[in-house]
C-alpha cells in the first residue's frame, strides 16, 4: 500500500486491521464452541448421521435403487435387492433349464 503522508492511507490500514483483529476473534470463538460441543454425545450422534447421508450422497448415481421380484413387486432394500440377484443368477447357473457341462462335452466325443 502507498503511504500518504496525509494519514489518510494509514487511517484506512488501521480500520483494515481492526476488521481483520474482531474476524480473527469472532472466528475463535466460534471454533472454541463448535470443539465444545463436539465432546458432547449427542453432536458425536450428529456427526454419524451426517457422515451417513454424505455417504449416500456420493454414492455411484448408476447403482441399483430397485428390481422387481418373481411377484413383478418392487424391491428397493439393499438387502432385499442383494438376495433378489443371489436369487435370478442361482436359477441362472444352476436352474433346471441348463444343462451340465459333463454332458455337452460327452455328446461331442
């Protein structure tokens, strides 16, 4: 900053100061507070739950979010979508519908 020897220049510095002195301490403030609070229970119960929707949040938009079981009703658990799958590729591979490898590779001997 260029100097006035007015005092004009060196009366701004000093207010610019003080702003920046009284941000300085409100931050301070609110930062002892928020680590206060942070010993507390409940906060700690706060700070999982949103822990928990972020999670969520970031979660890959190209996942599953639900599937129709045999009954054409919608499934939209985890839990419920999991065993779905479990459900379609054990029919799948191991159904009645397919054959056993044994016999394709003897009918061709």
């Amino acid at each position: 900053m260029k100097k006035n020897y007015d005092g004009v220049s060196f009366e701004r510095y000093k207010l610019v100061k003080e702003d920046k002195k009284a941000i300085q301490n409100a931050r301070a403030k609110v930062h002892k507070e928020v680590y206060e609070k942070l010993d507390t229970k409940e906060v700690e119960k706060d700070i999982y739950r949103i822990a928990r929707i972020r999670e969520r949040k970031t979660r890959d938009l190209y996942t599953v979010r639900c599937v129709k079981d045999e009954n054409q009703k919608v499934l939209v658990r985890d839990e419920e979508i999991k065993e779905r799958w479990r459900k379609y590729f054990d029919k799948l591979f191991n159904g009645s519908s397919t054959q056993d490898f044994d016999d394709l590779f003897s009918a061709r001997i």
